[in-house]
C-alpha cells in the first residue's frame, strides 16, 4: 500500500451506509413486506422449574383468527442443542416437553393473522404447573443435593476445563499470597432491535430473513433441523441488523419454531420478539463466579496463579457453557506468570442460558487479574500501576506462548499502560486523590488502572471468504462472509478495494449476510471482520489488480511493470491520458483475441484468507471517579483508553468502537446485572429494571491509540470491537474500591451501585 | 402490512402525518407505533421495547416529542405527527441528518429514528444546548452502540449547521480521499 500517493487507507471516511440509515429508507426484517404474512406468538413458562401436569389449549384453538395452537402433543421438532461440544442430553425440547427449567421456556405456540390475535389466544392457554425447587445459584448447582434439572444425566455440571489441575496450589510458599472471590454478574446484551424472523415457503423451499450476525450458520442449524437440503433454504439478514453484541450469532428455538411452521401451514410467517421476551429469551452474557490466589515474591514479581471458576449456563447449555475456554486462553494476561493453575467448571441452572457477549469468556480474564492485581498492590502497599509495569511481558518476550495455549502475535504492553499513564497525568490524579483525602470530603476520589490483552478471531475464526469482481460497466462487486449489524463493513470494505483497484468507493457494491450471494463464511463476532473478510478483500483485490495490469500491459504493448493505476483505470506510467478503463479491460478479458494467451476470463477473484491464527489486541485503561461517601453514589470523571488494534484502517470507525466498548463496560461495572429472586423469577425483565445507562449517565471519553501491527494478515490488523469492553470495566472497578479502600473496603462485586458502595463502607466501618 | 382485526368496534382516526392527511379506521386498542408502522406503511419509526424506556419509536406530536408506543392510535385524531421519514428533503438530508453523518453518529442506526426526533424537538426549544442539556435532554433514548459521544457530537455539529456555520469534521467522504494515482515503480 505504501506505494499508492494519497491513499485512503487510515483516514476518517465517513459512513456509506448511513444516508439511507438516517433516513428510516432501509428495512429491518420487521419492516419488510410480505404478502399474506401470519404472526407467531409463543407462550412460555412462568416458572422456573415444574413438571407440566396439564397444558390446556382448547380456548385458544377457537379464538377469532388464531390458525393453529401447538404444544410438545401435537408438534414435534427435534430437540434444540446448542452446542455440539456437550452431551446430547441437554438440547431442548421444542416445546417443553413434561418439563420446564426457566421463566421462558416455551410451552405452547400460537400461530394467527395477527400479532394481536395470537397474544390474544396466548392470554386463553391454561397451564398447570407442579412445582420443583430451582436451583440458581452456581456453586450450589455443583452439590450433591442439588435439584437436578437434567434427572438422565444425573449432575448440574456439563462441561469442565482446566489447567495444570493435577498439579499442586501454584501459590504455596509464596512471600505473599492475595486471595479473591469476584463474580463477573449476568448481563442482557440487549440489542435495540430484538430478535425476530420471517419465514417464507415457496414449495420445497423456505427463506427466513433474520437479524443475525451469522445467517450462514443459522442456515446449517436450521437445515438440520428442519430436515431440509441446505441448497433449498435461504437464510439472510436483511440491511438492516440492529446491534448483534454476540448473542444474535446463532439459532434460536425460536427460528426453528417460525422456520417448521411456516412449511407445515404453508404460510409466511413473522415472529417479532417482544423485549419482555428478549430479556428471558436471547441468551445473556457473563455469568461467571471466580476465586483466586495470586502469589507474589518480595520484589511484587508474580509468582503464581491460582483460579476456581463456575459458570452458569442456564438451563439449556449452549456456547456459555465452553467460553470458559477462552477464559483460559486469557487468563495469564499481560504478565509473566510462571505458574497456573485454572479449573473451570460449567453448570446448568434454571435461568436464561448464556451464550456470547461483547468479550464473551475474555473479560472475566481480565477482570479477576484486575481486581487480584490491585487487591495485592494495597496489602503490599506498592503502586498499582508499578505492580503491573514489573510484572509485565516485554517485546523481547515475544513471540510468547502462554500457559492458556494463545500463540500472542505482537505486543508492547508497557508502551501503552505509560501512553495511558501520560494522557491520564497519573501522578496529578494521585496528587488530587491525596489532598481530597486529607481534606476529608466526603466525595473521595479513586483512581483505577487496567492493562489487558484479549484474543480476536479466536477458535479458528481467522479464515474468511471474500470475492471480488469487475463488472462489465467498470464497477466492482465484492462478496464476504462476515455479516455486519452496526460495524460499517460497506464502508471499510470498500475502502480496501477502492484503495487497491483505484475504483470509486460509490461504484463497489458489498455483499454480505444472505446465503443466495454467499457460498461460506463465519459471520460477524469475536472481532474478527476486518482482520479476516478484510484481509480476505485485499488479497483478492490485489489479484485482480495484477491481472488487470498484464491484461493492459498487452492492449497498449507494454510491461506490466510499468502499468499503474490512474483516473477511470489502468495506464503506462507517465502516459494517464491513454487509459484503459475498468469497463474496457473486463470486455478485453472476455474477449478470446485481446486476451494474453494462457490468461482466463474474467476480472474477478475469490479466496478463503487463512490468518493461520488469532491476533491479540491490548491497550491500558486509567478510570477516575468520585465517591459519595455518604450516599455510596459513584460519578466517573474521566476515562483514558489506549486500545492498540494494529494497524488503523479507518480511525473514526475504530473510535466508535471504542466509545461504544467502554460504554457496556461502564454498564457492567456501575450499572447492569440480571438478576433472579431464589424462585428463579427473573426480576430484570424489562427496560425499567434492567439499568442500560443513557447519556446522562455516561460522561466523554479520553480514546487514543498505539499500533503495533499484526504480522498475521496483510492489513496489520487486529480486532477493535471487543476492547473497549474488556480494558474499561476493570479499570472503573478498581478505582471505585480505590476511593474507599482507605475506609478499609477490600473488594465490592459488580453492578458498583449506591446501595452496594454504602453497604461497603459501612461494614468497613 | 398485516389485517387488523376488529375487535369489537373500530375507531374512526384522522391526523396528518409528515404534512399529509391520513384517514384511517382503527381498533381502539392498537397503538399509534403500529398505525404509523403497518397503516400508514413508515416502518422507519422503529419499535425497541413497547413500554416506553428505550425511545427509539419517538415521534413529534404537534412538534413535541412523544413515544408512539405509549400512545393509542386514536390519541392522535386531529393531531399533527411528524416521523423520520418526514426528515429529509428529498434527497437532501436534514441539517441533523446530514450533521450525525459527518459526526459518525450511529452504528446499527436502529436507536436513530427516535434520537433524530428527539433532537428535532430539542433544538426547536433550545438552539444552542450545552454539552450537559444535551446529555439530559437526550436520556429518554438508548443506544446501544455508541457510547452516546458521537450522537452528543452530531447534536453539537447540527447547531453549527442549522446556524449556517462550518463544522469541525469528524470524518471525510470517501471520495474526496479517493485517488486513482500511483507513482511509477
């Protein structure tokens, strides 16, 4: 790219898509227009666990404009498995079957001609619970008494990874030992746009359009379910997604549902999730419950790492119940370490299941490093910046293999935790922080540092199709399988053809997300679009740009060497006035008498790029906030991240990214967390409880960046959309306990509400 | 899009919408969000909740902000509804529009229908919010993406704009950094 004067790559384009965006033009699949479409409505449990004695449908079969009622009696689909990894017992049944294990379990379906009706015949199905105890907390699931909610497999515990886990406690002996038990709580990923489908059959085919980060897995899901050809289902996401954040990567249940019934009744079919629905329905985030113990020498070097982890699952394990893997995978961080020990161990319970969510498994990782950090830099009494520079990997570290297996392909740690540091002033706000103490305001100040690395495009993700074509009118149409809902791929993507080929950004066209256009793909998660469909564009770009300057080398006799992009096309170096336009050299490769011999037809490129691994992006956050210690309410100051992603392809886009990772970082760290009475009655269910912060709650943040590219693809790149999430919550975290910890507060558990806080500081007292 | 089921007797409703008449009968219990989304087909307003928190089906109701979930279709007889699509002139964004382009304002953009009117009517009151008003005025709006600090910044660029002013750009359009130029190797 060096070669090219003036090139895009690394500016601030603004956004392609969004002029029909802001316009409400574009359509989400709730929008979209279908002739003699029916609605779906499903009835779920009210509670969390019972053995169904009765399921009454005979009212509702008869209500004006209900056309079907169907329980676990007269509809049957196979039993939903969320993740093939686990033991079959745990899929689901579809409806529940006998059972119910959490407050959403779908019991009944109704299908009508409207919404209203099928609500409607839904409030005139009578279900009759026998009720069984639930069981909702994590470590209780794993007792021996427990209530079971599987009886065939006989255990809550259905999956359990580790490290190191015959091998004694890594931290005996040490010169000190901190010890810690931290829960990273359940969130609710909620996406603006809940989830939904519409199902259209048309003879032995079906097209579901779903707002889905992934439509090419949900297609493979739902073939196999539905026991259809995958070459007879269309699976697409229409332009429209309305926020992903993980949880809208897979197959629901209710997908499935929408898919079977519109091919039974032979009717399109839409299913609009409701958001009460959404917050039992679309899998939450999180959820796990960590005890550790770090080991120290006398200098503060790290000596030993010990951690003891549960992770809830839910009740119909899917893949929250394996992310415990990539807690692993992180759990070492940015430090040396030479010894650890994890243990992992995955339990069902009756709630939601857990899946995916902004970080998904990464975050935990570092927020108990964190917090243990910053645990041990107050009983040693050292500083907590201090204690993670000399506990930090060096790039002559590199190329580094953690104990966790992650292969970390470039980093600078310490480079980014001093740009931090400096664009904090650190040593101003430990000034401030000192004379606020002295005075004995009751508006203390704490300040939180954080210093993360995180995996992107892990477990094999880093392999991505991309295509690209020149049309016969000179414009270009590429082709990925990643699937964007918010990431401004149209824009990026086309900035990396139009920076290679010289064509107008406005005349590539980018294609994603519908399983008509595109043959394979991953989707969109982990971070891994640019890195992966991005590098994948780049390569085939540059193919075709090769072939297209051979091909003009021989329309105007010439080397290929010394052809050179120019205005509208290719030209001789020095000669722009004789160009050969876009539309000229696909018509001359079309054509067998302007061809070179040997050279096949068309301008056009396809490719699966293979990043042969992950890449690991990090930064340093530094977080100042302001307690009241009298009402234990908690104002963020300021909040300064360094995020390094690689190489920056587009600096806005990787801005917002970055805002918006730090703002559900912020949610998890003061404000949000799912939340069930000891029934398993989910009492977060809806907006008003469940505590989203809006602007007012938010304050503007301090992002920069440092770059250290990626040696794993051609862009230099690394993941962005995750970090912000992963460096700020701790960050947030440790300078609330920070504020207070001089009152003899050790460690308080997230959501960081008023409540929480004051309760804190008035047992320390 | 989908029938409307009578359910008992419908109501007559008769409003304007985006400058235009409208007539239409209606179930009493239907919501004014599924009026304007299913009888009068402007599926720009979106729906993110149905109880009145996330903001994103904010309407103008004789210019003042209101959710239309929270509103039954009948509340809006003889009244004058503004909706996202009654924004743009054509092909023309308005200056807000074009101001949360230039400021990178959304990301899924499904928040925007309700943050764009929400905005409408806060600059109709107060021309030249501070940064604080503007995070107040706009906390009835949720957004998922963004962190709020690009939509507080296209709020800020929409006043330059709407005063006739030069905003500081957040970004540029892809084609005044495009260039078809190589240097000879």
């Amino acid at each position: 790219m060096s070669d090219v004067q003036g090139s895009i790559l690394g500016n601030a384009v603004l956004r392609r898509e969004d002029p029909t965006l802001l316009t409400g033009e574009d359509q989400y699949y709730d929008d979209l227009a279908v002739e003699g479409l029916v609605h779906i409505h499903f009835v779920r449990s009210v509670v969390a666990h019972a053995n169904l004695t009765s399921v009454d449908i005979s009212e509702a079969t008869g209500m004006p404009g209900v056309i079907g009622v169907y329980t676990a009696d007269n509809l049957e689909v196979a039993p939903h498995h969320g993740m093939p990894l686990l033991p079959p017992p745990f899929a689901m049944p579809l409806p529940a079957k006998g059972k119910v294990r959490f407050v959403g379990d779908i019991v009944a379906v109704v299908v009508a001609e409207t919404h209203g009706q099928a609500v409607d015949a839904a409030e005139q199905i009578f279900i009759d619970y026998d009720y069984l105890p639930a069981i909702i907390d994590p470590w209780k699931a794993l007792e021996a008494d427990a209530p079971i909610l599987f009886d065939e497999v006989g255990s809550n515990m259905c999956f359990e990874t580790g490290l190191a886990m015959e091998d004694g406690d890594p931290t005996e002996g040490a010169h000190h030992v901190s010890s810690l038990q931290m829960d990273s709580q359940r969130l609710a990923a909620v996406p603006i746009e809940p989830n939904g489908a519409v199902a259209i059959p048309d003879g032995d085919k079906l097209t579901v359009w779903i707002p889905s980060q992934n439509p090419i897995a949900v297609r493979g899901a739902l073939a196999g379910a539905l026991g259809m050809e995958a070459e007879n289902l269309r699976v697409a996401a229409p332009y429209g997604v309305g926020g992903g954040f993980g949880p809208k990567a897979g197959a629901y249940p209710e997908h499935i549902l929408t898919a079977t019934l519109a091919r039974t009744l032979n009717k399109p079919i839409k299913w609009t999730e409701l958001r009460s629905e959404n917050m039992v329905s679309l899998q939450h985030g999180r959820a796990m419950n960590m005890k550790a113990k770090m080991a120290f020498d006398a200098d503060g070097k790290i000596t030993g790492f010990d951690v003891d982890l549960v992770a809830e699952s839910g009740a119909y394990p899917g893949i929250g119940a394996i992310l415990t893997t990539f807690t692993q995978t992180m759990i070492q961080g940015v430090y040396a370490i030479p010894a650890i020990r994890y243990h992992a161990r995955s339990v069902v319970t009756n709630t939601t299941t857990t899946g995916a969510y902004r970080g998904a498994g990464r975050p935990e990782a570092t927020q108990l490093l964190e917090r243990i950090l910053d645990v041990a830099a107050d009983e040693m009494n050292m500083d907590p910046a201090e204690l993670r520079r000399i506990n930090l990997l060096q790039p002559e570290d590199f190329p580094v293999t953690t104990h966790g297996g992650a292969s970390y392909d470039s980093g600078e740690y310490e480079a980014a935790l001093d740009a931090a540091l400096e664009a904090a002033d650190y040593q101003g706000m430990l000034e401030d922080q000192a004379a606020r103490r002295e005075s004995g305001d009751p508006k203390q100040l704490g300040i939180g540092v954080s210093t993360y690395v995180e995996v992107t495009a892990p477990a094999g993700l880093h392999v991505e199709f991309g295509a690209v074509k020149v049309n016969e009118d000179g414009t270009v149409t590429a082709r990925v399988g990643t699937s964007a809902h918010g990431q401004s791929h149209i824009t990026s993507f086309s900035m990396i053809v139009s920076d290679m080929l010289g064509v107008p950004m406005d005349d590539i066209t980018i294609l994603q997300s519908d399983t008509d256009e595109i043959p394979r793909g991953s989707g969109t998660m982990g971070s891994r679009s640019l890195q992966t469909a991005g590098s994948a564009l780049h390569v085939a770009s540059e193919t075709v740009l090769a072939k297209a300057k051979e091909l003009a080398a021989h329309m105007l006799e010439a080397s290929s060497d010394d052809i050179v992009k120019g205005e509208g096309g290719l030209h001789v170096a020095g000669v722009p006035a004789n160009v050969v336009s876009w539309s000229e050299l696909v018509a001359a490769s079309n054509d067998d008498s302007k061809r070179p011999e040997g050279m096949e037809p068309e301008l056009a490129h396809e490719l699966d790029f293979d990043g042969q691994n992950a890449t690991f992006p990090f930064g340093a956050h530094v977080s100042l906030v302001e307690v009241d210690t009298e009402t234990g309410n908690v104002d963020m100051v300021r909040h300064i991240a360094v995020d390094d992603c690689g190489r920056i392809l587009n600096p806005m886009i990787v801005e917002g990214q970055q805002h918006g990772g730090i703002a559900q970082g912020v949610a998890q760290a003061l404000y949000e967390g799912i939340m069930y009475d000891s029934d398993g009655n989910p009492v977060t269910a809806n907006l008003m409880d469940y505590a989203i912060p809006a602007a007012s709650e938010l304050i503007s943040y301090e992002t920069s960046n440092t770059q250290t590219d990626s040696p794993r693809n051609p862009l230099g790149a690394k993941g962005i959309g995750e970090s912000g999430t992963i460096g700020s919550t701790p960050a947030i975290h440790n300078a609330v306990i920070d504020a207070v910890s001089h009152l003899g507060v050790r460690h308080i558990d997230m959501p960081l509400t008023a409540n929480k806080v004051w309760s804190a500081i008035q047992e320390a007292r | 899009m989908s029938n409307t089921t009578q359910v008992g007797e419908t109501a007559s409703l008769a409003c304007t919408i985006n400058g235009a008449a409208f007539a239409v009968e209606v179930d009493p219990r239907r919501t004014l969000s599924d009026v304007i989304r299913e009888d009068a087909g402007l599926t720009g307003t979106h729906l993110g909740c149905e109880h009145g928190v996330c903001g994103a089906c904010t309407i103008l109701v004789d210019g003042e902000p209101a959710r239309s979930c929270l509103m039954l279709g009948v509340q809006a007889n003889g009244h004058d509804i503004t909706t996202i699509e009654g924004l743009a002139n054509g092909d023309e964004l308005h200056p807000i529009q074009q101001a949360m382009h230039e400021s990178h304002g959304f990301q899924c953009a499904f928040c925007s229908p309700g943050f764009l009117m929400s905005t409408v009517a806060l600059l109709a009151e107060n021309p030249s919010p501070t940064r604080a008003e503007i995070r107040e005025e706009l906390s009835g709006n949720i957004c998922r993406c963004t962190g709020y600090e690009s939509i507080i910044k296209g709020v800020e660029t929409a006043v330059e704009l709407l005063a006739g002013n030069e905003p500081e750009q957040t970004g540029q359009t892809g084609q005044t950094g495009q260039t078809g130029q190589e240097s000879a190797q």
